[in-house]
C-alpha cells in the first residue's frame, strides 16, 4: 500500500518555481519519498501538482507538516512564489492495474 501526498501550486511563473523545486527546501531527498512526480497543465501552464509517494501516512503527514513549516510559512516564499496558497491532501493508494502494477 502506497500514500501519496498531493500538492497543487498556483504559481506566478513556472520557471522561478521550478528552480526553488529544484533546490529542494523542504528535503524531499531525506523524507521517505520513494517517488516525485511534477506536473505541469496543459491548459493553465502555471498551475503545478506534485505527487509524492511515501511507505506510510505518518511519513506523507511528517514531509507536510515540515513542508508548511520550513517552506509555506515563509511569506518571501509564498508571496514570491505563488498567486495563493497551495493545497494538499494525501491520498491512500487502494488499487492499481496496467504497467507497473504490483
């Protein structure tokens, strides 16, 4: 069973976001995430979603809460970064089929 949490960023510009994403502040490398996932709109360019996949609720629920804390609580973040404030809900996997399925 997998958990993904999922974030929807309405962002000013693509490009500046993506070079903060890039960058890495809230330590995805070191939460857990067994995968991420960007994702941009085909229609609405600067409307990003992010997946990302963890083992278990407690660590999607330990990667938002330091994501809000270290990242989204910064107003020079935020105010620079986005049009308003993301959402995120995580998302409990309950099936699968077609390539990679387990």
């Amino acid at each position: 069973m997998m958990f993904t949490l999922q974030i929807s960023y309405p962002v000013r510009d693509y490009e500046a976001f993506k070079k903060v994403f890039d960058s890495d502040p809230a330590g995805r490398a070191s939460s857990g995430a067994r995968s991420v996932r960007l994702f941009r709109d085909t229609q609405e360019q600067n409307s990003v979603t992010v997946l990302l996949d963890f083992d278990t609720k407690d660590a999607a629920d330990g990667f938002l809460k330091g994501l809000r804390r270290d990242v989204w609580d910064n107003p020079d973040v935020i105010g620079q970064l986005m049009t308003a404030a993301p959402s995120a809900r995580i998302l409990e996997e309950t099936a699968r089929e077609g390539q990679g399925a387990g």
